[in-house]
C-alpha cells in the first residue's frame, strides 16, 4: 500500500487512468470486430466503409499509445487484406 501522500495520489490516478485506457481499448476491438463481421458477410461495399471508420478509431487509440503504432498498422494491414480477398473471391 502506498506511503506518502504522492503515493496515494498517483494510485487514484492510476485507477481512473485503467480504467479510461480499457474503455478505449474495448471501443478498438469493436471496431475491429465490426470489420470482420462485414467481411463475413460478403458485402465489399459496406466492409469498406465500415473500414474508414474504424481505420480512424485505430489511428486515434494508437496516437494516445493505448496500443503500438505498429500494432495498429498490422491490423489495419490485415482487415485491409480481408477486403481485397473479397472482390477475389
């Protein structure tokens, strides 16, 4: 448990800042799931748009650091990958 007054500030902090940074992290997996769902459903149109959109969901957490700059170019990389399979397909 923390000792000094700075301490125990810093874990009240800590506590909001989990907390802000795993709602953010659960809105990227959304819309990561919401890409998928579209690519599984066949329609190249819809998963396009629904791919901007979470493109710029990706970009913003990762500008905040909630996830790696590379970590967000490979899944960005990879759902782009999905939807080109479609028109392949």
């Amino acid at each position: 448990m923390a000792n000094s007054a700075q301490a125990r500030k810093r874990a009240r902090q800590t506590v909001k800042q989990r907390a802000h940074n795993t709602s953010l992290r659960s809105t990227l997996r959304t819309a990561i799931k919401r890409v998928r769902q579209a690519v599984a459903s066949g329609d190249k149109a819809a998963a396009q748009s629904v791919f901007s959109q979470s493109m710029s969901v990706i970009d913003r957490i990762a500008d905040k650091k909630i996830i790696h700059k590379n970590k967000a170019a490979r899944h960005k990389s990879r759902l782009s990958a999905q939807i080109k399979a479609l028109s392949a397909a």
